[in-house]
C-alpha cells in the first residue's frame, strides 16, 4: 500500500500546481483534465522506474535471445528469481530486465512469505506493477486456505489474488467455487461473484455474491442464496453464515421449510447445532398438509422438538375452500411429533385468551387445542361455543370435525345450550345437565343427549308458530331432536318430571333455569373480532 501513498503526495505535489495553473490561464476544461491525467502518468512511470530489478538468483544455463529484445535473456533449469521479499521459481524463463518482467514456465513457484505459496505452469511476472499472472494449474496454498484455478492474477503489492473464469477454495471445513473471486491474504477476506456455491458436509449453499473469511469461516450473502440440507432449504437476499458454530442470520425474502412446513419473516435466526429457529416481524408459518397458516411478530422454532411458537399478535388460519377458521390467542404453539408407529401427529396450542370465528362457529376461551391427526378442537377454562342461534358453556368443550365441518359437540362439566327462539327474542330455550353431546348435521345442531342432573325449558308451538306453552322437565338423562332449528320431541329414559305452563301462568324468573347467562356481547361477529377480548 506505501506506492499508493506516494503516488498521492507525487499526485498532489504535482496536481495542485497545475491545477492551480490551468485556473490562472484560460484553457478548455477537458484539456486541464488531460495535463493533470497526464502528469499523474509520468509521475507514476517515474516511481516505477525506481523499482528494484528482478534478480536471477540461479540458473544451469543462460542465453541472450536477440529475437525478443534487446538484452533478453532466456534461462533454463532450476531457475530462481528474487525480487524483493518474493522468490520465484520455474524449469525456464525469459527476463526482460530492460522492461523489468519475466516470462516463466513448467513447475512455477512463488513464495510470498512464510505462509502463501503460490503454484502453476505458466507465470508473466512485472517487476514494476508487482502483479503476478498464473496459468495451468494455479494452486495458492497458505495455512488457512487453498485456492485452485486455471488462471489468477495476485497483486504482491496489496496480496490481493484475484480470478476471472472459475475458482475454487478450500478451508479446513468448506469448498467454495465461483466465476469470479477475490482473495485477501491479510485478512482472509475472499469476494466470490457469480454461480457460488459452498459445500459444507452438512448442507450445500448457493449464492449470487457471497463474503468469506477463511479465518472466522462466516460467509456473507449479497444477494439471492440457498442453502440446503436434509433437515430444510433456507432463502435470503441478505445475511451471514457462521459456518464454524452453525449460527446465521438471514433477511430480505428470507424464509425457512423442510416440505411441509415454512417459515419466513423480515429477519430470521437460525442455530443449526441446536435447531432452533428465530423469526422477527411479519412472521409468516405454513403448513401444507394441513392447510394451516400462522402469523404473528414474533416466532420461534425449536427444530429437535418439532416446537413452534408464535408470540406477539398471532393469528392461525385452517384454510377451506368455503369457511375458514381464524383463530387469536396470547400464544400460539404448533408441536409435531412422532407416534408409536412412526407417523407425525401435530397440535396447534392457544394459550391465554383464545378467540376464534367462522362462519358457521365462533368461540373462545382461555386454553384451546386442536388436534390435527383426529380433527378434535379441546376447550378448556370457561369455555363459550357458538353455532347459529345456540350458545354452548361448560367447564371444558369438546368439537370433532370431519373435513373441516362440525360433526359432534361434547360438554363436560355445567353444560349448558341455550337456543334464541325463532319468534321472540325474549324466550330462551335452555338445556343443561352434568354433561351433554350435541350432533351436527349440514352444520346445523339436530340432537342433544344429555346426562346427569338434565333440566330442559322450552317453548312449544303450534306449526304455524303459535305458542302452546312453556315446558319444564327435569330428568337424569334425556334425548332432544330439533328440526329447523326448533325443539320438536324429548324423549326421557326414566320418568320425567315435566310440567306444560301457558306463559300467562309463568313468572318471569321462573323461564330461566339456575345460571342462565347470555354472552353475546362476547360473540366474535368477523374474523376482525377475535382480537378484542371482553
């Protein structure tokens, strides 16, 4: 670096003056840029017509070759150059000591210095530039690294090596080959453009523009890259690689999938010795199985777990061709793991004020659970269910689905239905027990079992709606059939205790039954709903 150095005080000692000249004097513009370009030349010619003469340290046999130039020399086995701190050796050469270059062929050497050796079949070598030329077979060698190409220019000024049509590292851990690279032998640092690939025993990466260390082994990404292993393919336009500890960032389009699952978001993190997984706003999950996608701000994947976790304002979404389910909660948590008989079975968890909204179903709760290999939605903690006119409590909610579509609803514990009547919103229809299933057919509820402790009211019409009275029945256990959407017979397997009151003959606390509470303030009524929490 020190002839650059004095380049600028020669270019500066010269420049300004002239500078300084053309602006005393009236001269085209284009012209002054010319006298000092042209300055600056010879200055530079001048500084290396002071170089050191590249020196023949030993040759078996030496001749002058007058056909090439004056003074030429043509030199021949075990020949050895010096120049400067550089030795070079080769079968044979031409030196030219009047231009201060050579020309070397057959088993070329050039050692550096004491960790850079640099091999091939064919060198031009200018004393003045400094700038050594290999062709055939080029091999650098220092103690971090070994580059390979057919044709590589090193700069023994900057110790800079550099190639332009193909080339290949290889550290202690890693192969890189590109089109174009650079080599930095000071700091390590190599350049690598175009075709990049890396080859690690563990996964290959592909990049358009790629930054390596030999030293710290972390390569940087410039530019679209691929790395992929059995475990998954990762994506960016921008990051790093700590190759030596297995740890990288990636951002820029970055995503991460192993097939069935994907991951992606504006920065991602990913430690491979431990497979853990870090994903950072617009959090992006899928999974193409199930037809499941999660967002959120913030996420995390522990790989060797089958874990992960969306915080921050999640969302999951079951895809469906006609109503899909959306689902809120403080945390989302989506684990897959491996069965007795090898087959995965994933679970999405919904901790902590958990929301969801279809179409035809909307419900929350503070804990929910889908179980995605028998299609079961668990919920537990105060659980609300709702579907067209019912509303459905108890202390723990079970909802089978089949294709997507509610088949059967189990209440454990204080269940609880109640059913806005078709023609009066004042009237309730109620029916609770210790535990109660209710099937579902075309979406809608059609039967009601109920078990334990069974207390039912309902209004009974005439088929033209007209109201025959209110029914009271209590009864351990009992079958209720519905047909649009009205309670039409109740079948009793004991004797009932059941009483038919005209509604004149009713009280008014007496038309609900003991815990009766509506909770439709609460009602998700869109997709947009299930973020806010009553």
């Amino acid at each position: 670096m020190k002839i650059f150095a004095v380049i600028n005080i020669i270019n500066n000692a010269i420049a300004k003056p002239i500078s300084f000249f053309c602006k005393s004097v009236f001269i085209p513009q284009a012209f002054k840029i010319c006298i000092i370009i042209l300055f600056s030349f010879l200055s530079f010619s001048s500084l290396a017509q002071q170089r050191k003469q590249i020196e023949l340290i030993q040759a078996e046999s030496m001749k002058f070759d007058r056909a090439l130039g004056d003074n030429v020399r043509r030199l021949l086995n075990n020949v050895i150059f010096r120049h400067e701190e550089t030795k070079m050796f080769c079968d044979s050469a031409y030196l030219f000591p009047n231009e201060n270059r050579l020309h070397a062929f057959s088993k070329i050497r050039i050692i550096v210095n004491d960790s850079v050796n640099i091999y091939g079949d064919k060198l031009f070598y200018n004393g003045n530039t400094r700038i050594a030329e290999l062709h055939g077979n080029v091999r650098m060698v220092d103690n971090k690294m070994t580059l390979t190409t057919d044709h590589l220019f090193y700069n023994l000024e900057t110790d800079v090596a550099n190639y332009y049509s193909g080339g290949k590292i290889v550290d202690s851990d890693n192969t890189l080959t590109s089109v174009f690279g650079y080599y930095y032998s000071d700091s390590k640092d190599s350049f690598f453009k175009k075709n990049v690939v890396l080859v690690n025993i563990e996964y290959t990466m592909y990049s358009d523009t790629l930054k390596y260390n030999t030293n710290t082994e972390i390569a940087y990404f410039f530019g679209p890259t691929r790395i992929v292993s059995d475990e998954n393919l990762i994506f960016c336009k921008d990051g790093w690689y700590d190759t030596k500890n297995d740890l990288s960032r990636f951002s820029k389009d970055a995503y991460l999938t192993n097939g069935e699952q994907y991951m992606s978001g504006d920065s991602l993190y990913y430690d491979r010795k431990k497979g853990y997984g870090k994903a950072v706003r617009n959090v992006f999950l899928m999974d193409s199985v199930q037809n499941v996608i999660v967002t959120g701000e913030f996420a995390e994947h522990f790989e060797k777990e089958g874990v992960s976790e969306v915080t921050i304002n999640p969302l999951m979404i079951v895809i469906d061709k006609t109503d899909s389910l959306f689902l809120h909660a403080d945390t989302l948590k989506y684990v897959v793991v491996e069965n007795e008989n090898k087959e995965k079975v994933k679970t999405m968890f919904a901790y902590h004020k958990s929301k969801f909204y279809r179409p035809d179903l909307q419900g929350l709760s503070d804990s929910i659970v889908y179980s995605f290999s028998d299609s079961i939605i668990y919920m537990y903690h105060d659980p609300i269910l709702w579907s067209d006119k019912h509303q459905l409590t108890a202390k723990h909610i079970q909802i089978k689905t089949t294709n997507n579509s509610v088949k059967s609803l189990h209440l454990f514990d204080a269940a609880f239905i109640v059913t806005e009547d078709d023609l009066a919103k004042k009237f309730f229809n109620q029916v609770k027990g210790r535990k109660i299933d209710g099937y579902v057919r075309n979406n809608e509820l059609f039967k009601i079992d109920v078990f334990g402790n069974g207390e039912t009211i309902y209004y009974v019409r005439e088929e033209n709606g007209a109201l025959t009275g209110i029914n009271k029945t209590l009864s351990n256990t009992m079958t209720i059939y519905i047909e649009d959407k009205r309670i039409v017979r109740v079948t009793w397997r004991e004797k009932p205790d059941s009483s038919l009151f005209p509604e004149s003959k009713i009280k008014e606390d007496e038309m609900f039954l003991q815990n009766f509470k509506l909770h439709s303030d609460r009602r998700p009524e869109s997709k947009e709903d299930i973020f806010i929490w009553k």
